[in-house]
C-alpha cells in the first residue's frame, strides 16, 4: 500500500472491513452508497416519514434523522414503523450530538447512530485547557466509561456506528493538544475506536469532515494511514465536505474534497451536504460515484517515489513566466477556440463589460486572464485580458505583446519555429501511447531551460487525474519548474455532470499544490452547441476559490439544515447571499442552530447563528457579539457588524 491508498497510478479501491446497517453492507470493496439527511422536526413524524420517502426515491440508500434528545430518540421508532408499514426497509441513521442518553435509546431502534466525538461526553467551549499526561488519560478514561455503555448496546443490537469527526468541532482537550488540525481530527476519532476495538465491537465507519476540502481530504488521508499502522486494517469510511453551502459553490466544494478520494480509491459511502431539500443531494452523489466503473483506468506508469507530501499542502515550486506560476495565483484561461468571431459583448461571459460611451472595461473579481481563440480579436481588449492563439495563427498576430502561442509538442521541438520572447504555451497530453519516451525526454530537457515556456497538460486517459499527477510527479523528480496550465475537457450531456467532472479533476490537483492555471473546454456531440462560457467561467473561479488557491468572491459555510434548524436556512441564506455577495474574500457562516453550529462554522470570519424561534446570534469569529436579535432585523444587524469590523464595502456602482 502507499501511505494512504493502495495505488496513485491506477483506479483501485481500498478495501476496507465489511460494515452491516441492516440490509446493506458498507466496506469490503461494496458499492459506494450514497447518503442524506432528513431537515425536518424528528417530533414531526409525519413529515419526517414523507421527506425520507422522498429521498429514497431520489436513490438514498440510507437516511440519517437528527436525535438531539431522548424525545427525538424514542420517536425514531414510530417513524421507522411507518416506513416499514410503507414497505421502505432502507436503513436509518440517528444523528446524535452531545448526549448520550439519545444516542443509547437510538441504538436500541434505528440500524445505525452517529457520534461525534468532538462534542460526545468531551466538551466544546473553545477554553484552552493544559493537561498533564496523567490528566489527559484521566480525560479518556472518562470517555470510555461514559462511551462503552453505547458500544454494548450496539453489539447487542447489532447496530453499526459512525464515529464521525468534523474539524470545526474539534474538542477543548483535542484542540489544546492537538490545535485545530487534521490529525487531531484522526486522533479524536481513533481515541473512540480504541475503545470500540477493546470491547470487539467492529461495526464501525468513520468520517473526517470539514468545510475546507483541502483539510479533509488530509486528515482521510492520515486517519487511512494511521489506522493501517495501529491496526493492519481500515474501516469503511463516510466521505462528506461539511457546510458545503448551496448551488454551485457547495456542488463544486463536495466535488472537489469527495472526488479527490474517491479517484484513490477511498470511500464506502458519501454524504453531499447542501443547504437545499435533501433529495437534490443525492443526483450529486450518483454523478460523483458513477465514475468509478471497473474500465476507469488506463496504462499510467507506476510511481517510485512520491514527490509530494500528501499530508501537508505545499505549492509546487516554479519559476514565473508572465503572470503564471511562482506566487501568482493560479489564471484562468477561457477556451473560445469553438467561436469563430469574437465581439466585446461575448466578454461579458467571462467578468468583461465594455462601456461604449466612456471606451472603459469594467473588469470583475472573477475575470478570465487568458482567451484562448481562433483569431486574433479585431478590437482593443481590457489590459489583463491576453490572448492565446495556435502557432500558425500567432504568427500572423498584429500584437505581439497581448498574443502569444500554442504549439503541439512536437511543433515546439521543430529547430525553424519562431517563439515569442515573453510566453510560449506547449500542450503535453499525459501518456500519450502514441508518444516514444524518449520524444518526451527531450521535450522535457528543452523546456527545462526555457524561461518562456508554459506546459499546458491534458490527458485522454479516463483516470486522468493519476495520469496527470504522475506527470507532475516526473516534473517535479526531473526539477522541472515551468509553470503548468491544466487542461480540462468535459464530454458530458449535463452542465451538472460537466461541473462535478472539472472539479474532481482540476481540485484533485489544486489541493495538492499543483497547477498554476486552469482551462476548461466542452466537446459537445454537436459542433453547432455554444459552450456554456459563463458557467465555465463561475466554475473555474469557483474550483480555485473551494481549494483556497484564489480567493475570488465571499465565502459561504452554511449548514446542510437538520431537525434542529429554527428557521428556513435556505430563504435566509439567499437573503444574506444577495446582500454581501460583493464582499471578495470574507468567510459567513449561517447555521441553523446555536448547539452545533458555533462549533461546526469552521474558520468563518462572522456567523449568523440560529439560537431560538425568531431568535439570531451574531458571532465575530467564536466570539458572540450579539446575542438572541429578532430574526427580521438580524440581516440588518450582519451588516452592521460587517461595518464595524471594517470588512463591508459598498455595492461597486453599474458601469455608466
Ligand atoms: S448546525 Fe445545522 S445541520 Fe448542524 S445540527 Fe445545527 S441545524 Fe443541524
């Protein structure tokens, strides 16, 4: 096995234990199930009842109801009743945080209940606490006593359980040891298996969530590694990106932490947390895991030695050709090579709007800095838009300084080739069969020593993302430090399906610190269809902003919702959205409840919290500044607070 999968080359699944939650069986090289959970009041039986039918019509393979109570708890029995009456068998999760006595009742009724082992019996109060030693064991010594009772019951019931670790509600004891990191999330969660494993209880699953895809995808990493080193064997594990938000932003998010495991081989089942009606999450869970056939590999060639720490992220390091590579944030490149004449208006699709009167751009936040295209455009373009042109066109280019080429690999290598003396892109598909190594090897010594030169990679191969990465890997063992620009391609009959396909494969990437530039391109079955430019525009900025490479537009965490919210999340998320969504960079958290979301909002730089009906609390960080606000007014008072704290602009005025 390598540290945390079983191959970085080819598709190939981690086989993890054989889990049982009723009738399906989780782990042990099964089908990746897909998972959700129910928004309803769990008192609410009725309702509970028709939204699980729903989701299960959707294809949820199992369904999760929130059990913050003992009256919640004992409730989960007339809601299964009520579905078994139905004929719906799917198995049913508990969600229990913080109280012990649900979570025993639950276990006595439902197939599976999930513990968080950040807020069950540990405490979350954000206090820093030293502990000696001797302490510390004391601490878990009293987790086992309060935990054990639980795991018997389970055992008996022969109920599984998901020991289910979120990296914003790590522990006081954890985050004092262990501060707020990816292996405090593993050895918050291994401390609990410890004590399940001691009592030969194994019908376990575990999960690593996070808001930020880059840590989750870090602590699986390393909770694979270290259940394999302390064990010899892995647990199935539960793939999720909590918080994720809604739309497109939590689509992209979900697909990037979820996706990057998934290509490893790594996951039992998933969960997509939107800020939307359950059912909509499961068509994104089914078009993340189909692609995962048994044909999804090709010859990638094995690797020696891993270049990368996959552990830890850190930038692969390049020098800087123009405005790509080194420090610069990673470009986007926008693929117009299928528009035949480009006009100022087509730039409005990718954050250009041009003013006629005046003769000024107006350039967005998230505007592309590269058009790739077929001809030279016949007007004056904004002066951080360049253009790409193929080597035969650039040739001809009137200007030299905004158009630059593209050559094929084997264009670059011809001795009569004209370059330009400020950038030069050469396109290199990954594992070409047709390609002779040693073509490659020379390609390679050439561009070494080429300070103009910007490798475009691409790869045919269906398991592009281990083909590419094995390329980075070869660049990085050869010292090669041109920048990289990746090339994406979809194929796909869906937009959805399309957005889920570039944000696997280019977030795979990101998140390990590779690539310095992104270029998304669609191949429809009909050459007559206009690429969606705009979407792939939003896509790309979105891709970089979810693996925290470019930061290009506010950040949402927003809770998926569960049987606690207080309030509808959805219609005040779009609230807060319409009003700050102008505010480039600043984190906002919305969670539906005051006793997990404070813990859960990540590293939100202000939170509009849920603490009652009608009632919100704003927090500054973990800080609460005001507490129990009307909700008609809490809106308001966000911006205010935003004011207060310096991180509020006006609403940049329309283009005259
Ligand atoms: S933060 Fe949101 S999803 Fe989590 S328990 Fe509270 S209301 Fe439910």
């Amino acid at each position: 096995m390598e540290q945390y999968c079983n191959s970085l080359t080819s598709y190939n699944r981690l086989i993890t234990r054989e889990v049982k939650v009723g009738n399906l069986i989780i782990g042990g090289g099964h089908p990746i199930r897909v998972q959700t959970m129910t928004t309803t009041d769990t008192l609410a039986t009725e309702k509970t009842v028709d939204q699980v039918i729903l989701c299960i019509k959707a294809g949820a393979e199992l369904v999760r109801i929130t059990a913050p109570s003992k009256t919640e708890a004992e409730n989960l029995a007339a809601i299964k009743k009520a579905l078994r009456a139905q004929g719906y068998e799917t198995p049913l999760v508990a969600d229990i945080h913080f109280t012990p006595n649900a979570a025993e009742i639950a276990a006595t009724i439902v197939e599976k209940v999930r513990v968080n082992p950040g807020n069950y019996v540990d405490k979350k109060k954000f206090e820093q606490i030293e502990y000696t030693d001797q302490e510390y064991l004391e601490e878990i010594e009293r987790i086992r006593e309060r935990f054990t009772p639980l795991v018997t019951i389970c055992k008996e019931y022969g109920t599984a359980m998901r020991i289910g670790t979120n990296h914003g509600s790590l522990s006081d004891r954890i985050m004092s040891r262990y501060g707020d990191t990816a292996i405090g999330m593993v050895e918050s969660a291994m401390e609990f298996l410890r004590i399940a494993r001691a009592e030969d209880y194994h019908n376990i699953m575990l999960s690593m969530k996070s808001s930020n895809p880059q840590v989750m995808v870090q602590a699986y990493r390393l909770l694979i590694n270290h259940m394999t080193n302390e064990f010899g064997e892995c647990y199935p594990l539960h793939l999720g990106v909590t918080e994720a938000g809604d739309g497109e932003d939590g689509r992209i998010k979900s697909a990037i932490g979820i996706g990057t495991l998934l290509e490893d081989g790594i996951g039992d089942t998933i969960r997509v947390s939107l800020t939307e009606d359950p059912e909509f999450e499961i068509p994104v869970c089914k078009d993340l895991v189909k692609r995962y056939t048994s044909s999804y590999n090709s010859n990638v060639p094995p690797i020696d030695k891993l270049q990368f720490d996959p552990f830890n992220y850190k930038r692969r390091e390049t020098f800087q050709v123009g405005n790509i590579g080194s420090k610069n944030v990673p470009v986007v490149v926008s693929d117009f090579s299928k528009n035949n004449n480009i006009t100022t208006a087509d730039l409005v699709d990718i954050g250009y709007s041009y003013n006629e009167k005046t003769d000024k751009w107006n350039i967005a936040d998230a505007a592309a800095d590269y058009l790739y295209c077929k001809q030279e455009p016949n007007f004056s373009l904004p002066g951080t838009l360049k253009v790409i042109l193929d080597y035969n066109t650039w040739l001809h280019a009137n200007d030299k300084e905004k158009c630059f080429p593209i050559f094929s690999d084997k264009q670059y290598l011809e001795a009569s080739i004209q370059k330009s003396n400020q950038l030069n892109f050469v396109m290199v598909d990954c594992y070409d069969k047709a390609e002779e190594d040693t073509t490659r090897e020379h390609l390679f010594n050439t561009i070494k020593s080429d300070q103009t030169a910007v490798i475009c990679l691409s790869s045919q191969n269906k398991n592009a993302v281990q083909s590419i990465r094995r390329m980075f890997q070869e660049l990085i063992a050869n010292q090669i430090q041109n920048p990289v620009v990746l090339i994406c391609d979809s194929n796909h009959e869906t937009n959805e399906e399309s957005l889920i396909h570039y944000a696997v494969e280019s977030g795979a990437l990101l998140i390990d610190g590779m690539c310095d530039g992104v270029c998304f391109g669609y191949h429809y079955s009909s050459p007559a269809i206009i690429p969606p430019y705009k979407l792939l525009n939003s896509v790309a900025f979105g891709i970089l902003q979810a693996a925290r490479t470019r930061i290009s537009k506010t950040e949402y965490i927003s809770c998926p919702s569960c049987g606690r919210t207080l309030f509808d999340l959805q219609e005040t998320t779009a609230k807060i959205r319409a009003v700050t969504n102008h505010l480039k960079g600043v984190k906002i958290a919305i969670m539906g409840c005051i006793v997990n979301g404070p813990g859960e909002m990540a590293d939100a730089d202000f939170g509009y919290v849920g603490s009652g009906v009608d009632k919100i609390t704003l927090y500054k960080g973990k800080e609460v500044v005001k507490r129990n606000i009307n909700s008609e007014i809490a809106v308001e008072e966000l911006i205010n607070l935003l004011k207060e704290n310096g991180a509020w602009v006006e609403v940049p005025s329309a283009i005259e």
